[in-house]
C-alpha cells in the first residue's frame, strides 16, 4: 500500500477532537492496523449490508481476528428501502444480544445506507459508541462519510430521524470501487459536480476534462477526485458543524433531488436525483436573478456527459414535486429555502449573511414545469 | 411569582454554550415568558404523557397560545413500558405529520418517562431540535433533567438506546409536586440521599433533620431539597459531560438499582430500586474494603425514614440480580464497575485516578445473599 492521503476534519464547535479522512489504493489490506491506531477498542461491531457482506465480510473478519481484534459482523438486507427504523432496531438488538458494551466500536461498512444506519446505531447505542466509517461507493466515499449525518429515512421521508455523530476516522480505499456498478459510479459523480459548482470552479473544469478516466474507473483519476471533494466537503463542514451557516451550501441541488428521488420510489439512485436537482435549482436561481445565465446549461452538459439525467421524469408533475419539498427539513417558518449559486464557485449569500433563499412555490413549479424553456 | 432561583450548568466538553435551570414556586405561569427568552422557536412540540396532559395541557395550551406562541401537544400513555422505540417512532411521526420542522422546539413535559422519550425525540428528530425539560416529578426535577441524558428502553434493559442532547432550559416549578402520589415523592428522595452520600455529607445530614417536613411536602423544604441536588449534579456533570470519569459517581446504587428495577417488571420504582442499591453497593464496597464501616447502615437508616426499601425483595435470587448487572452499560472488558463511596462526601477513586471499582460476581452474589449479614 502506498502512503494514504490524510485529510483532517476539524470541528471547532462540536468539540475539539477532529478526526482524519485517510484516502489510498489498497489501505482495506491495512484496516486492522488503522483500527489500532485511530480507533483501539475492546470489541468491534461491523454494521453492513448483506451484498457488502457477501463481497469483503470473510476477508475483513479474518484480517481483524488475525491481528486480534475480537470482531462480530451484522449485516442486513441492502437497498435504501432497508434504512428505517426497524432495521436500526433490529441491528442494535442483535448487538445487545451478542453482549455489546461501551467497550465496543462500530464500523459501518458499506454505501450510504450502510453509512448512515450504522453511524445511527453508533450514535445512539448506550447513548454513544466509537464510530469508524469505511465508505465502500463513491457517493458514501466523498459524500456520506464526511460531516457525521447518521440518520434513517420515515415513512415521511428521507433522512428524517437521526443525528450528528462524528467518527473517529474514515478509511477510504478507492481500488474497492472497481467492484461498484456503473450506474452508482456515475451517481457518485453528481456530488463531485456539486463540490465544483458550489466551491470550486476550477475542480469542475478538471472534472469535466476527465469525464473518459473517471467513467473508466481509472485509479489515479478517481483517487484525485475523491481527495478533492473530501477537502471540499471537510472544509464546509469544519465552519459550521451544526449546519446553520456554509454548510447548507451542501444542500445544493437536494431540495428538488430529495423530492425527485423519494417520489421516484427510488428507483432513482440518489447522484441521478441529485443530477436533476442541481440543473433545476440552477434554473430557479436563473429565474430568480441571483444565478448567472448559463449556469444550468453548463450543469447540464457537465453531468449529460457523465451519463447522469438532467430533467424530471416526464411523468412526475411538478406540483407533486413541490409539495413534497415542503416537508424538506430546510423548510422553516413555512417557507422553503434553497441553497443557491452565483456561479460557479460562488454560493449566494442573501442580506445580511444568511444562507439559503426562499423562493415560492409558485416560482419554482414554473420553473419545473417550463420544459419549453429548457435549452 | 417569586424570582426563580438559577443553576447554571457548564458544558465545557461539549460545547460552550451550557444553559440555566431554573427553580421557582409558580414558575409555571411564566412558562411562555421563559421560553421566549430562554428557547424562542417557531413553534413548539409538548411531548408528554396522558396522565401529565390530564392535569396541565389545557392550561398550558392556554398560556402559550396566548403568548402568540404555536404549540401542539403529543400524548403518549403514561408509564416506563411505554418508553420504548414505538412510541418514539409513534411521537416523531405525529409531528411530521403535523408538519413540525426544524424551526420546531421539543419541550419534554412530566415525570422521567416523558423528560427521556421527549429529549430523545428532540435529540433526533431532523437530527435534533432545540429542547426544553419542564420536569414535573421529584426524580425528573433533581436528577433527569440535567445531564442530558435522553433515551428509551429495550427489551434487553433500561436505557440502552439514546443519546446525549442537552437541553437550552429546565423549568421547575416545585409547586408541581402537590400533585405528586406520595410513593413517587419517596422515590425522588432516594436520588437526593445518593447526591448527599457521594457528595456532600451535610446535605445528608440536612435530609436527615427535615425528613417530616419532606415527606409532608413542605414547599419551602422540597425547594431548598430541589436546588442543593440541582446544584450538585450540575457540578458533577460540568466536569464530565461524556461520563467517561467523576460522572459515574452518579451511577452509585444504580448497578444493583437497575437489575432490580427491571427484574421487578419495573413493579418497583426508579428509586425504590436506588435505595437498595445504594445499600446493597455499600455492603460491597464494605465487604471489599473500600467503604467505612457503618456506611450501609447509616443509609439504611435514612432510607427506612423515608419510607424506601432497603434489601433485595425476599423472591429475588442474587444469581439473578448478579446475571442482570452484566448487561448493565457499565460493564466493560467484561467485568462489572460499581461507583462506591468511601464514605458520605467521599467518592472511591482507584489506583490511577479511575473512577470505578471492579468488582468479582462471586463478592456481590455472595454479599447480596448473605442475609444473615444484614444489621
């Protein structure tokens, strides 16, 4: 293994520990003594689901009782429809029964749903374990692992129920993404645009120069794209660790993409979602005059070129779309906010300082339903 | 009212904000003045439970919808079986259905049940709300409504599943408590013993000398009772948000406590089961040479006094009791911790400055079977 790139998390608000985001090809080899270091503990509870199971379970149980670590592995049915609170229940119970303690860390092991149920369970088992992340899809590896959201989705929505609970380290190897399925490659890709759109024009040029490697699952390509939007993401979220402030910038293209993905059943994988959110969202910023002209087909081409989609279903009405955006949890006082660009690079930040602009209901279902204006 | 009197709790671990408890005859008339200037929120979500919302949600739907305040009142049925999982799922889905979002603050209304359901549902609801305690019976006014410990029940035990979420203000009005049954006011008692035995020896004296004018609920002892536990806690907590040292001090009597709670079916009361705990704890930490001489039975003195039990009920095996503490969240490395005392004021600290002191099963089995031994 080469050296990993280390990215340092700070937290100034939550507390003063941080941690570190560890990125290099082939570092799951080097799990157990990485666990030692940054996460020593007298037990280890694998949180995974039963398709990352089936793929590194043997090989990472093995790797960590050979070096001593007394490890047990739960892994439940995988699918985003699995990250509710029945199967948080149902993993936690199954670690009290295996007799659980304090003395024990988590390890969640997998995508997003993996990430988020297992650092929920880590939150708030016994009111708090150690939390170690191992993002195994580029969406978990540059998205989820970073910023300590854990949560599960309701019957009301995604993301409903869950709290902030940071890790002691994330482990992020990019060679176990030449196991990932295309179409979750190209859905990771859609945050990495958000990271560029949001905060860093020239890493979207770079991005979107390198379209053929990244498709291709090249190494070295996507080792560079997931330090740079780990260092994005850490940035943003190391200025405002209780998201009231720059990290709401994160929020952009998801108020329409929670919508889009929780109406499509998810049938849409979140990037893809997101995909369309960020080009609709570019287009409420255009109309609403704080976005500069070009923007959303700029966002268009970018992602049409990563093979991700750029408008609604041609069966979601718009107004379903809006309604579903008022149960978003940026929804206050009645309102909804949207995290918005000036450019490329450049988040709009309203009258005196505050993030995000609220934009109504009528603009928006305009905007969704104006196919004739989309170039 | 008379002007409340003010704890103030420092957080300096988990972050600098901290916040005031305030105690006051009649403080709950001012209820919607406190919380505009202590948690202003757009609108606010009183979790309790029915016994609670029989007795006080009209009037308290009154004073803070006249106060311009939006506020809805969630009712769960009253009683420990109901602080599990369910009701948690059944409460946070009643306030998205009402449509709750994060400019929403929790206030936890009502006894402990209510104080750690609601604080739980606070703590994860969109990743957690601002909250409120406005506890209304004597164990939730001096011992869970500061520490910010939330949390439900499993089957596996008490409190296994929660999370740390400290609240922006706690209300407590002792005028509350004249509609306490007596066996629930006993029951606080228990926790004000164990602060004045691990704490402040004089304040067991103090408890000692007003026994009759606290069991008769003399308003003017119950207060002074009220603001010297408040007090102490708050210290302990100060210094050790994470109970990871000087807090588990609080966990005196309740290793033994909490097996024989929940081994009663929770027949037993919080701190009934704390009496025996803590007389029981200290005939261990006498029996293992730690604890003076006497100490037991001085508690066991007291305790009698207050009308609260004092040994293990005449069909309770000590294998049983001894089997359940290994399940207790204190259990590390597979070894049972008990918080002794060396004497009244005077915690145990071992070798190393490590708060905690393991003891053998076979020592506690045989001291919690060794009826003979009891004075």
């Amino acid at each position: 293994m080469s050296t990993p790139h280390r990215v340092k998390v700070s937290l100034p608000e939550a507390n003063s520990r941080g941690y570190e985001v560890l990125v290099g090809s082939g570092l799951f080899a080097s799990l157990a003594t990485a666990l030692s270091r940054f996460c020593p503990a007298h037990r280890y509870a694998v949180v995974t689901d039963d398709r990352v199971a089936e793929l590194y379970a043997v090989r990472l149980s093995r790797m960590l009782h050979s070096a001593g670590h007394r490890t047990d592995v739960f892994a439940f049915t995988s699918g985003e429809a699995q990250k509710t609170r029945e199967t948080w229940s149902l993993v936690s119970d199954a670690m009290m029964e295996s007799g659980c303690g304090r003395d024990t860390a988590v390890i969640a092991f997998g995508g997003g749903v993996p990430g988020d149920l297992g650092g929920f369970v880590a939150a708030t088992y016994m009111r708090g374990l150690p939390l170690v992340q191992v993002p195994t899809t580029l969406l978990a590896m540059i998205d989820a692992s970073v910023g300590g959201k854990t949560g599960v989705d309701t019957p009301a929505g995604k993301n409903l129920v869950g709290a902030f609970h940071q890790p002691q380290c994330v482990l992020i190897d990019p060679e176990m993404l030449q196991t990932l399925p295309d179409a979750h490659l190209r859905s990771g890709m859609a945050e990495a645009v958000k990271h560029g759109a949001i905060a860093d024009a020239e890493y979207l040029d770079w991005i979107e120069d390198n379209v053929e490697s990244l498709l291709a699952a090249d190494p070295q390509a996507l080792s560079r794209l997931i330090m740079r939007s780990v260092e994005i993401k850490a940035e943003i979220v190391a200025s405002d660790v209780m998201e009231c402030g720059p990290r709401k910038l994160l929020n952009f293209g998801h108020t329409i993409g929670h919508a889009v993905e929780t109406l499509s059943g998810y049938a849409l994988l979140h990037g893809e979602a997101v995909a369309v959110g960020m080009v609709e969202e570019a287009r409420i910023g255009e109309r609403a005059g704080v976005t500069a002209a070009g923007t959303s087909a700029r966002l268009r081409r970018v992602l049409t070129r990563l093979g991700l989609p750029t408008s609604l279903p041609i069966d979601f009405g718009a107004d379903a779309v809006v309604q579903h955006t008022r149960l978003d949890k940026k929804a206050r006082a009645g309102r909804v906010e949207y995290s918005l660009i000036q450019d490329f690079g450049r988040p709009f930040i309203g009258p005196a300082g505050v993030w995000g602009h609220p934009v109504a209901d009528e603009t928006v279902a305009e905007v969704l339903a104006g196919v004739g204006s989309r170039g």
